[in-house]
C-alpha cells in the first residue's frame, strides 16, 4: 500500500472535465504552492454541493517548475515530455508547468472549481491552455469509436498507476502524460467501415478488438498494446474526452478532437506507446489514425500525493 494518500487518478470517467495547463509566472511559486495545498479541500466544499456528480481534481506539476514550487527531492521518473519527430508525423513538447484535471458528472460544478482556481492564481501563473471535455454517447470518441477499453480494473489500477517500492519517497504518486489530438473528421468519415476498423483495430459497433492476426500493420491497438521482458501488458488509465468547438460560432475555434491523458507509475510505458504510434513498429509502420489525427500539444506531469501537495 502507498505511504500517503494518492490523489483521485483512479476516479471513474465522468460525463463532463475540464483540462487545464498552465506556466507558473517569475515570483508566483508562494502563491502557487497556496493554492495547491487548497485544491483538495476547495474540490471537497464545492463538490458537496452534489456528492452524486462526483467532482475530483487531479494535479499535475511539470519537470521545470516542480524545484521552483517544491523543491527537495525529486520524482525519479520526473523529466520533459520527449518531442517525437518521425518522417512523416510530429509529436510536439509544448510549455506546461501546472496541470489541473477537473471531472463531474456535471460541467457546473467543473466551471466553479476551474473559476476559483484560476482566479487564486491570476498574477501568478498564465493559462497555456483550456480545454472543455464531454461524454459522447455511450463513451465514443468523435471517430465514433469506444475510448478506454483496455483500461486496468480491480487491484490492476493501482499496480498500472502508483509509484511504489522502486521510489519510495514517492510512493502513491502518479505520472500523466497529456497531448491535445485534433481530427480531420471529413477524411475519416469517408473511409468505409472497415478502413476505420483496420485503423483501429476494433469492430466500431461491437468495440470487441480484432484477433491479433486479423490486425493490419500500424493498427492502433497493435501498436499501443505493449509487454515487458517477461510478455506481462504494460497498463496505463486513459482518462480521454472529446472536445470541439464549431466553425463560425462567436469565438469559435472550430476545432475539435480527442484530449489523450494517460495515467501511469512509469512514464516510458506512454512514451513507449507512442514511440511506437509516431515512428512505428516496426519503424515506418506509424500509426493509422495518425492519418487524420494531429497531435498539437505535449507535456508530462508528476501527479504528487496528497499529502505532498497539502504540506
């Protein structure tokens, strides 16, 4: 068991989140470390309000800013997000210093929690980037596939998640791994069925995965299905949502995609998958659905335990 209380990386998907990303500004780090230490007991207040929405928040803190926020010791697996640049698809390292994941059952009470954090620390870090994720149907992502699948379940998540006896000073916290993924959803719509299904390597409507030898090189599930030395899956907790925003509504982006957030107590095992995913396994086997997804953002986070973050 884990020394100190982990944060709530294991809650179940939520209908509603919101993600954000933020830099941490020069002389902000006392403010900064305030407002961490609050941020279980402000998710507990407002989340009161309707303990069936479920309301958590998970905190992330970047390579850069964690000796400039908490300083000592650090997390062994702690270190920039790694750039992937492969002939043909680009994986880019994008600023980040603060991370906060916030999930309900209800966007309310995300927008209230969002709000007051943001507000404590304005003048002492700047929004990077804000993201607002919903449920889609029955858990599909925009590509109208089930997201999530082969999440781990029971005493799996734990062992997938937390950091154990290889950093004890560290043990019950987490690493996460974050990249905002946007779709060409009119080429991928006009791929037959079963091109979608090859690319992914999952029957769309069943979601049942396809047999290994029915699986087409660069399928995503091939790919991203990874053993150690001793053939045991390597498990990460995806914790995806799709986002958009529509072409021409006032303030509209008119983007819209897939926000990956991978959960994990190593983060080579993510680095691994995509590794795989953007120069291919065997290399030049890259992944299909990087044929009509576009990664724009990465980072990697330490996910502290609670009682690093309320000390």
């Amino acid at each position: 068991m884990p020394a100190s209380e982990p944060q709530p990386v294991t809650t179940p998907l939520t209908r509603a989140a919101i993600f954000l990303v933020l830099t941490v500004d020069a002389g902000g780090e006392s403010t900064v470390r305030e407002v961490l230490a609050d941020v279980p007991g402000m998710a507990r207040a407002i989340g009161f309000r309707n303990v069936e929405a479920a309301l958590s928040c998970v905190v992330g803190i970047g390579s850069a800013a964690y000796d400039r926020v908490l300083g000592g010791a650090r997390p062994a697996g702690l270190h920039p997000f790694a750039e992937i640049r492969g002939p043909r698809h680009h994986a880019p390292a994008t600023p980040g210093d603060l991370f906060f994941h916030i999930k309900a059952e209800q966007q309310d009470l995300c927008f209230e929690l969002a709000s007051r954090l943001t507000r404590r620390l304005r003048g002492a870090a700047t929004i990077v980037d804000e993201v607002h994720g919903f449920r889609y149907f029955d858990r599909r992502d925009l590509l109208g596939f089930v997201d999530g699948t082969e999440n781990p379940v029971g005493v799996a998540v734990d062992r997938a998640l937390l950091v154990g006896d290889e950093d004890p000073d560290f043990a019950g916290g987490s690493y996460v791994v974050i990249q905002k993924y946007l779709h060409d959803v009119d080429a991928w719509n006009a791929m037959a069925v079963e091109e979608q299904e090859a690319a992914i390597g999952r029957e769309k409507l069943s979601d049942i995965e396809l047999p290994d030898e029915q699986k087409a090189p660069g399928a995503h599930t091939a790919l991203t299905s990874i053993e150690d030395a001793d053939g045991t899956e390597l498990q990460i907790l995806r914790d995806n949502m799709p986002f958009g925003s529509l072409t021409g509504a006032p303030g509209g982006t008119g983007e819209y995609g897939t926000y990956f957030i991978g959960y994990t107590r190593d983060p080579a095992v993510i680095e691994r998958m995509l590794r795989n995913m953007f120069l291919g396994d065997p290399p030049g086997t890259t992944d299909r659905l990087l044929e009509v997804s576009t990664a724009t953002t990465g980072a990697l986070f330490y996910v502290p335990t609670v009682d690093q973050l309320e000390g």
